[in-house]
C-alpha cells in the first residue's frame, strides 16, 4: 500500500484553477493499493453544524477534557469536511457517494469542481456506489435540473437503506428535524430507480470490493472494503463520522446517528476489526483528506492522517 500524492490546493494559490473555483479550495489524496487499485479522495466541501447535533447527548465535562486536545470549542459549530472516494481500477471510475449537490448547504457541493481539478468528466463515471441516503451523500446524484450527473453510471444502494428511504412512513418516523432528509432522498432516489442495483451485507459490489451493513447512523448504513487482506482499505461512509470523539470515546452516544445505540455498538465493532487487520481507512468526515490509519490510545482510538 503506497500513499502515492497528497495536493491541497486553495484559490489565492491556484490562479489557474480561479474560473472554476472562486470560492473554495479543492483536496485530493491518493492511496495505491495491489492489483492496479487507485483511490482518490476529492472534496466535496465542508458542512456547518451546530455543536449539540452531535455532541447533545455526551458528558460534558469529559467531553470539554477530549475536544481540548484537538484545540476544539465544545460550543463552537462544526465544520466537518466532506471526502468524497474515487476508486480507479482497470475500467472502473467508481465514486463511492455523490455529494451535496446546490441544495442542501452553500459551504458543500463542490465535488464537480474536484472533479474538473482532477480531469475526470462526469460522463466517465462508471458507478456511484452509495453509504446512505444523507443529503450530503446522496442529493449530488441528480443536477439543478434533477438529471443524473453521473448519467453513464450505475447507481447502487443496500437493500435495505434504500427500501427505509423509499418508505412512505419514514417522514413521520424520522423526526421533525430530519424529515427534510427523507423527503429529498425520497425525490432523487425515485428519479435514480430505473438504474439502481440494490445489494445486501457482504456482497461483492465491485470486484475486489465488498459491502458491509454497519447499521445506526442510518438503518441500513453500508462500508466498503477495498481490496485484500494486509492491502485492504475501508470506505466508512459515516460508520465513524468524525477524528475526535469518535475515536476517543466510540461508546459514547452522538445525536448525529439515527439509532444512536446501535452505531455505538457499529463504531466498537469497526474498530476492532480496523485495528485486528492493521486495516486503511476512508472515512467521509474525517481529516487530512479521510486516508489514515487508527492505532489505539488512552482507552480509546486515534485517527493518524495519511
């Protein structure tokens, strides 16, 4: 496993890039696998969060203690980078999740311009491969015209994650604050369905790379591993949604996950499988471009960028 680049690449310090990038800047980082596998991980923006969205439910004088180490305000909001995985393996362009699209947040949708940094044409993607059906994983599948941007491309989805979506009772059941959620991952995943392959735990999605249920950020939330054995890599989705907490205590409840218990009992088990298989990670929300490795400290887990 060689990491081969890393390039950051911001507007004062891009001129060239300044006509399709005015406002934002642009990551991506490479990671070399056996048997010709290239992941690129291309940045699809930031969100911004209210602090309590997630850390509503922890203790809050330990939680003070932790986030002090990362020089992290506990009431400050969150921005967390979105990392979206690009996958290069003989014919293959896979993207694993889509993005924000226009519609969701103004500091995220920017993975078209990653894209064009990166000259790779929308048309040329082979497959979106989809964690869940988040708006900032989900709603850049589908332009401002609500046309599949990756329009050559297949789109896949579990099983399961996709039927909770299509439900017609998860408005009602998802909670006020999320039911915007479930009515535009409802609207693009009615648009996408002629041309989506669902698939279960443990499938072989892509060859070489193989779905995993990891279930409680949403219900049927699925990881990816790339790849095998010592060469592996694993795609998190939001199984583990960010640096800190997340590894630091992965016990703890977080009110970003629907089934805050269950993707407790997620985050444990990927942990200790990570750590078992001294195993690569993508992670969606994580920092330094998402590829990294976890080693375990301090009762806890910490996340080392590559």
């Amino acid at each position: 496993m060689n990491i081969t680049r890393r390039s950051l690449l911001a507007t004062s310090g891009a001129a060239l890039l300044s006509t399709t990038l005015p406002h934002r800047g642009w990551t991506e980082t490479r990671l070399q696998l056996g048997g010709g596998i290239e992941i690129l991980t291309l940045s699809d923006g930031n969100l911004t969060l209210p602090a309590e969205f997630i850390f509503g439910p922890m203790p809050k004088d330990e939680l003070a203690a932790i986030l002090a180490r990362y020089n992290m305000d506990p009431s400050a909001p969150l921005t967390p980078p979105c990392n979206i995985t690009l996958m290069r393996h003989g014919d293959t362009l896979a993207l694993f999740d889509a993005g924000s699209g226009t519609g969701f947040q103004s500091s995220v949708g920017a993975l078209p311009d990653a894209l064009a940094a990166a000259g790779i044409d929308p048309m040329d993607i082979t497959h979106v491969i989809f964690t869940h059906g988040h708006p900032d994983h989900l709603w850049g599948a589908l332009d401002d015209f609500d046309e599949a941007l990756f329009a050559n491309a297949t789109h896949m989805m579990g099983q399961t994650e996709f039927d909770y979506w299509m439900d017609d009772a998860t408005v009602d059941s998802i909670g006020a604050e999320r039911a915007s959620f479930a009515v535009g991952a409802k609207r693009r995943l009615e648009i996408l369905a002629d041309d989506m392959v669902l698939f279960g735990d443990g499938e072989m999605v892509l060859p070489d790379v193989r779905a995993q249920l990891t279930p409680g950020h949403t219900p049927g939330h699925m990881a990816f591993v790339i790849g095998q054995g010592a060469d592996a890599v694993m795609v998190l989705g939001d199984a583990i949604g960010n640096d800190h907490i997340a590894f630091a205590r992965p016990e703890w409840t977080s009110g970003s996950d629907q089934d805050p218990e269950m993707a407790a009992a997620t985050r444990g088990a990927l942990f200790a499988q990570i750590t078992a298989a001294d195993m690569a990670v993508v992670g969606f929300h994580l920092q330094g471009g998402g590829i990294g490795r976890v080693t375990q400290a301090d009762g806890g887990f910490v996340f080392q960028p590559a």
